[in-house]
C-alpha cells in the first residue's frame, strides 16, 4: 500500500478527461495533475522540444513525491514515452498503448482512428495497433476542429454534426467498426460521434482504458492506494488559471476549484 | 531612401495577411516576417510573457537589419506595444491604432470588434476606439472558432456559416455599421462575414489598414523604399516549418516558398 500520489500530465486542458477516467476507476487514488498552459499546444511543435518540456514536467512530478505517471497527451506519449520512461524511477504509463490494444480487442479488423493533425502525422496509434495485429487495416483522419469545438462547449451545435459529419465520412465508408479517440478532448464529443458513427461502431476511450491499465500497474508493483483512505486531487498550470479554471470545468465539473500556477522551462 | 527590410511579426501564422496587405501597398519594401510558431499561440498566455517573447523577436529583427517593425499580432500589440516603442530604436507599428482608427472613420457610432478570446478579453480596440470616439458604441465578441476553420481551409463550408450566423448574431442585433477584423486569420473569411452581416456593414481589414499606417511613418522617417528597387522576403519561425509552409499558402500563395527556422528563447 502506497499513499503517494499519482501524477497526470498533458499540455493543457485535454487530459482532464484522463484524470476523471482515473477518479471514477481509482477513487482512492490521489493525484497531482500538470497542465502545461503556457506552452499548449504540443501538436505543431518538433519531436525533440515535445521530449523537452516533458522531461521536465517528469521532473517537477517526481520532486512531488509521485509514485507513477500518466502522460494523458497524445503528442507527448507519441514522442517523449520511451526518453520518460528510461528516466524515471517510477512506473510511466501513456494513453496510446492502451488505446491501441483496446480497439484491438474490441474490433474485427477495420479500425479507426481520430486526433488532431499532430498526432495523426506521427501515425502512433496506427504503429502501435498494427504492431500487435498486422493483419488489421487502420484508418486514420485528423480532426483540427474538434478540440476548439470541445473547449467552445458545442457539443451538440448543429455546426458541430455538419463537421463530424465531414470528418467521419471516409471512416464510414470504410466500414469501421471500432473508433479510437485519439485526443483526450474527444471524449466530451462522444454522443455526437456515436450518432454519427451508429450504433455498431465501438468508441475507444483512451483515457478510460488508460485508467484501466495505470491500475494492473499499481498492482503489479504493490504500490496501490489504502482501499478506504482519503484522496486528494491538486491542479497546477504554467499559466492562465483563470481559463484553465473556467474552460477545465467542463471536463471535470466541481472536482476542479482552483489551479496552483507553477511556471516551468 | 532606405533599403533596409522591414521586420514583421505574428505568434505564428495569421501575420501573413498582414505581410500580404505590405506587399501589396508597398512592393519595393524588403521584409523579414518572424512567425513564432514554436510557442504559438500567444492568446491565452499571460501579459507578462507575451512581452517577454517579443522583446525576444524585437532584438532579434534588430539584429538584421530592420528598418521598421510591423507587430502583425492582435495579442502582441494588445500587450507589447508599448514596450517595445520604449525599447526600439527603430518605429513600431501595431495593428490596433490604425484598425481602431479606420473604424471611427467609417462608422456612424456603432462598431461591431471580432477576435479571438484573448483579444477581445483584454478590452483593447474597445479603448482604442472609446479613446478617439467616447461617443461611440462598441459591441465585441470572441470567435474562438474562425481560427481553425481558417487553418482547415473551410471558408465557405456549411459549417462555417453556420459558426459566423452564431457568433454574429448579436452584432446584427446590435445594428453596427462596421465591423473591425481583430484577428489576422480573419481577412480570409471576409466574404462570409461580409454575406452574413449584409452589404451595407463595412469590413476593417486591420492588415491593410497597417499597412496603410506604415507607409505614412516611413515616409514621415524619411526611411521609404527606393521606387523601382529590387524587393526581396525572407520568412523565419521558430518550429514547424513545414505546417507553416503548407498552411501559410493560403494565405499568401507561392509567394512562400519555404522559411529559414531560428529557434528563440
């Protein structure tokens, strides 16, 4: 049993879908989550400045005492998972892996894949699914507009289904039958994917099975949370908490009052 | 006469139309465009480091040379202007001032300001104009939406009129006569915003209006352009050449052939 605290990292708002995916599996959990809000977006920026400012979010994480870490960014596990994971001490999970292995399982062949334009470039998902199922056909398409329709809070606005109509079309077409969510925002777009997609088509939560996984990890290294004891949930940016604040409780709700702003880089 | 370039600068890419309007207006100038791609956007970052990093990109346009220096950024002007006129040996044009003033010139008291959430949350053509015109109503609203939709290409895509008759509903409702174009990506959407707000709201292009401004303060210098000269650009960014290269096309076409990449700060 290991009271420390798990550590949660993305480059901004995004990977709170992560976090409350890890509150409502892991309830006796406590966490410290990092949104890197000075510096979001990592999508555009280069592989090796990604593994930069991962590095050292990694570090400000370790200083706090965690016993694991989750990067909930797609950008940042694509390019930094393997250089986080040789430096660390403790255990370090990414969304990607356990996204891939969970359309896996959940599909007979044909998947999709939606993210923003970064990490569908990188082409980590369809790397990691074919992988584990070379047999498989993937197909991926980049959604730019999800992410500032999510944080617009236009969940359900007709503009909104014109666009993922758009955007899903060709994934339609190919008669997928597992979608993964290949960017934490998407989540909050999930009735409006599953009306478009129909009902037959799996969503994949990656934070869900992100969530999922960080668990089986807690547990193989004995390091799980006292069953029963108290948790405690600390928010930190690198800036703006007031937007961090106002925009983030649409991810999470109540559970986020305040945001402690720590400056990194 | 001076044949020195003019420097120009964005967060990033929007800058471009604010490079097109100088070329057009003035095509015997050199320029030097900065887009600072590496740490875009700047909207949602804090005053303080908004100055910081173009205090940067001031020195660093000094560095080659430049005549002049086009802040081609809402959130940079908003937040730097001042700065970097008290740190600038050379003059230093923001795109506020001279969009601010060609809307009292083309209005009858009620002015209509689009930007994105930044902009129009730091109030700044809204004191621009109250200050020249105290008798002047101005309505805002932020359109957090048009950016990406410039970046998608999507000008005329159902989706997008649907996103502009939504957030340009309350400007109609208000019945301005003008409407000031507060953010750089937005001159590219212009036939949109010119159909939905009907042919009698006249659209303030702040690029050409920069432009416009510009051309006065070098004269007034005495630091113009020999007419007839050899003009010559250069584009620089700090990360992600090559979504600058593809993206940028739209908005300035093949005139952008590539951009040198210089990392700062």
């Amino acid at each position: 049993m290991n009271a420390a605290p798990i550590g949660i990292f993305d480059s901004g708002l995004g990977g709170l879908t992560v976090a409350r995916a890890i509150f409502e599996r892991l309830p006796h959990e406590s966490t410290v989550y990092f949104g890197d809000t000075a510096r979001v977006p990592y999508g555009p920026k280069s592989p090796e400045t990604v593994r930069r400012y991962s590095l050292e979010i990694l570090q400000w994480l370790l200083a706090q005492g965690v016993k694991a870490v989750v990067i909930a960014c797609n950008t940042s596990t694509a390019h930094a998972l393997q250089a986080l994971r040789d430096a660390s001490p403790v255990p370090v999970v990414g969304v990607i892996e356990p996204g891939a292995r969970a359309a896996i399982a959940g599909s007979h062949g044909r998947v999709g894949v939606i993210g923003t334009a970064g990490t569908i470039a990188s082409g980590a998902y369809r790397r990691a699914i074919e992988a584990r199922a070379p047999d498989f056909e993937v197909f991926q398409q980049a959604c730019p507009l999800f992410v500032p329709l999510v944080e617009e809070g236009w969940f359900d606005h007709p503009a909104a289904r014109l666009i993922a109509a758009e955007y899903l079309r060709p994934l339609r077409e190919a008669a997928v039958d597992a979608l993964v969510l290949g960017c934490t925002h998407y989540p909050l777009l999930k009735p409006l994917l599953q009306a478009e997609m129909g009902p037959d088509v799996r969503l994949i939560d990656s934070g869900e099975e992100t969530a999922r996984a960080l668990e089986e990890i807690l547990a193989r290294n004995g390091i799980t949370g006292a069953a029963g004891g108290a948790s405690s949930h600390r928010f930190v940016v690198s800036d703006d908490e007031a937007r961090f604040r106002s925009v983030g409780a649409r991810f999470i709700g109540e559970r986020l009052s305040g945001a402690e702003v720590v400056p990194l880089g």
